[in-house]
C-alpha cells in the first residue's frame, strides 16, 4: 500500500499537470456544491429580483434598459442558437483549426457555415 503511494506520489513529481486537474476539477464541483446551495435559499431570489428590475425601465418592466440590439444581443445568448451564439462559435473554430496549423479544415467550417444561412 505505501509502495502504491509512493509511486503515485512520484508519477505525480513527473507529471504535475494530473493533481493540478484532479485539484481544479475539486474546486468546481465545491464551486458547484456552494452555488447549488445558495440558489436553493430563498435570499438568494430577493436579491435576482433587485437585480433583474435594475436592468430595467422604472416605468417600464417589461422593457429592459439599452438599445433594441443590446436586447436582441441578450435573448441570442439566453438562446443558444441565436446569431451572436452561433458566428462566435464558427470564429473560435475557424481560429483554432487556423492555430493548430489546419488551414483546410479552417475553410471547410467557414464555408460550411456560410452555406448553412450566414450573413447574407
């Protein structure tokens, strides 16, 4: 059993990067565990209340404050498949395939994405 560990313990010396993960994946099921609660507590409404009403026209609260484009913005995210949504993703995936060296696979998402109803 010790033998085990301490073999675990220098596997870990040679890769560093496996407790940094297992510690980051710790932390945010913690995270999660903590955020989960407080969501689940009844202060925590009043306070989205006082802060989605901020957001907001006084005279007005089913108006929210800004632009009509800031408030299209907005529902695309809430969306998921919305255009702000979906030309970030093609720009991400075009510029990874572009850093990662694949020019070809970068073209093939771009046309790709154009084909299936891009900015006309």
């Amino acid at each position: 059993m010790i033998t085990h560990l301490s073999n675990a313990f220098g596997r870990w010396r040679k890769e560093p990067l496996i407790p940094a993960v297992l510690l980051i994946i710790a932390g945010s099921l913690w995270g999660f565990v903590e955020i989960s609660e407080e969501v689940t507590n009844r202060d925590a409404r009043e306070l989205d209340r006082a802060v989605l009403l901020w957001m907001r026209e006084a005279d007005d609260p089913s108006d929210p404050i800004g632009p009509a484009k800031v408030e299209e913005m907005g529902r695309d995210l809430t969306a998921l498949g919305g255009f702000t949504i979906l030309t970030g993703l093609t720009v991400a995936s075009v510029g990874i395939a572009l850093f990662l060296g694949k020019p070809r696979t970068a073209g093939i998402i771009a046309v790709a994405a154009r084909a299936a109803g891009g900015p006309r």
